[in-house]
C-alpha cells in the first residue's frame, strides 16, 4: 500500500461502514461536503484525541463490511478520528485478520499455531485449498491463534457484508 493517502477515494459502502460506527461527518474536516463554518473553525484537540480509541473498532467495521481495507477507506477514516495515516496503516496491517490489499468476500482463516498444527492444521489448509480453488470466491488464509486451541485445528470462515457472517 502507497503511503500517500490523499490519492485513494472511499467508496460508498467503505463510507457507510465508518459512517455506522462514528456517524455522518459534521465538517469537511472529517470528510463532508464543505459549509461557511468550516472557513471559520475546526475541531481538534482533545476533543479528536478522544475518538482515537474509535481507530481498531473502525477498521473492523471496513473489513467486516467491505473485506479488506482500501487505502481511500484509511484515509477517511483517518480524516473521520484525525489519527495519522501511518499510525492507522501499522494497526491494519499488525492484525492478521485485517487485509489492505482486495482479496474474496469469503475468506477461511485456518490457524496454524502449535495446537493446531499439530491436531493436522497442515492437512486442513491442503484439503481447504485443493477444494476451495482460485474460482471458488473463497480465499484460504493461515492465521495465528484464534482461540480455540480445545478445538484444533480450528477454522473460521467470514463473509464481509452488512451484516458479517462467520462460521
């Protein structure tokens, strides 16, 4: 993903997804169209500081929603919660459930941690992808610890749309 966040657009659905969690933008400061009191003031400070606990739940939501992370959908809700784009970029790409880059609506998630691996996750993932092919829809992704180590090997598979579906 480029770094320089000013050159992607949000589509419509990535903005219903921020839209959801923080509400519609009040100022063309967090991405609405431009009003007279926008030319006179803008909002900051400790106020914007106290939304960016907002930055993990919005990225869920754009991921959840849409699948993957868009750099347009960063950047809004970047402009949305005043966070830096890097900051934000970091966050997205340290969890292994979120994705910047355009991958299926359907994606399998097989931990391949300890436990699992060695309840036959190796197997699993072959099985999965030697079924579940490049004409499927459905991405087949290795992931670490989904908390279900009781049950190895574990899986989770997510359909991102309104509502998400998981299984």
């Amino acid at each position: 993903m480029d770094l320089h966040f000013g050159d992607g657009k949000p589509t419509d659905e990535e903005r219903a997804a921020v839209d959801a969690l923080l509400g519609p933008p009040e100022s063309s400061w967090e991405g609405a169209d431009r009003s007279d009191a926008d030319l006179r003031w803008a909002r900051g400070g400790r106020e914007a500081r106290e939304r960016r606990d907002l930055l993990l739940p919005g990225l869920h939501a754009l991921n959840d929603r849409v699948g993957w992370i868009s750099e347009g959908a960063l950047g809004y809700l970047c402009r949305r919660l005043t966070v830096p784009p890097a900051q934000a970029y970091g966050v997205a790409t340290f969890y292994a459930m979120f994705s910047v880059k355009p991958r299926p609506a359907t994606v399998l998630h097989v931990c391949t941690d300890l436990a699992c691996a060695a309840a036959g996750a190796p197997e699993l993932c072959a099985g999965a992808e030697a079924r579940l092919g490049p004409g499927s829809g459905v991405g087949v992704r290795r992931s670490p610890c989904l908390g279900l180590c009781e049950r190895a090997p574990a899986a989770l598979a997510v359909r991102a749309g309104d509502p998400v579906r998981t299984a």
